[in-house]
C-alpha cells in the first residue's frame, strides 16, 4: 500500500482545515445558524470541539511549524470571532468565556500532539 509523502498529507490537512474553519466561521458569525445534535451539550462543549479539530488539523497542515505559533494563531482567530460576534450586525453575544474554552481545547489538543510527536520521535 503506498504512503502519501509528507508534501502531500500536509496538501491535505490544509485543505482539511480550509473546510473546517469555513464552516467555523459559518457556524459562528451567523445571526442564526442551523441546529445541530451537539446543541444538547453546550455551547462552551461545541467551541471546545471546533478548536481542538482546527488544532489537529493545523499541526497536520503546518509540520513543521512550532506547535506554539500555531497555538497563538488559533487562539487570536478565537478572540476575532468573539469581537465580530459582538457587532451589532451579527446579533451575537460577545462572551470572552467562549474564548478562554477555545484557548484552553487549543492548548490541551497541542500539548496532546506533542506528546504524540515526542513519543513517534523516540522510535
């Protein structure tokens, strides 16, 4: 069974993530976005899950990027989501509690892959 090269996994982890926060996006910047089954856990449990999903694929999509940087990044698109959803346009609450859980799945989820990249490197 061939193996993708490196070059390629990471062609597909970017497009991966390309959907994933379009559809982020989607899910938070509209005035009323569609319900989903995962409504019945919370709110802070559906920002948790996004941000850990876009940190996955983003350590996919960026290898050799410092897990850190990609952190950060995520982080600050999870803070400019809160400040867009607190304009008057976009009829969301602004609620810097999502923030903190985005930051937080971001950090669990990297600390996680870096355990896993730490333990593969060993080998």
């Amino acid at each position: 069974m061939p193996v993708l090269s490196p070059g390629r996994q990471a062609l597909i982890f970017r497009a991966a993530l390309l959907l994933a926060c379009a559809l982020t996006l989607y899910f938070a910047l509209s005035p009323k976005p569609p319900e989903l089954f995962l409504d019945q856990f919370g709110d802070k449990f559906e920002h948790s899950l996004a941000f850990a999903v876009l940190m996955m694929l983003a350590s996919g999509a960026f290898p050799a990027a410092g897990l850190l940087r990609i952190v950060e990044r995520l982080s600050f698109l999870g803070a400019l989501i809160e400040v867009v959803q607190g304009t008057p346009g976009i009829q969301r609450d602004c609620d810097i509690a999502d923030w903190l859980f985005d930051t937080l799945a971001i950090m669990i989820t990297a600390a996680i892959i870096a355990r896993i990249r730490h333990r593969y490197a060993a080998r």
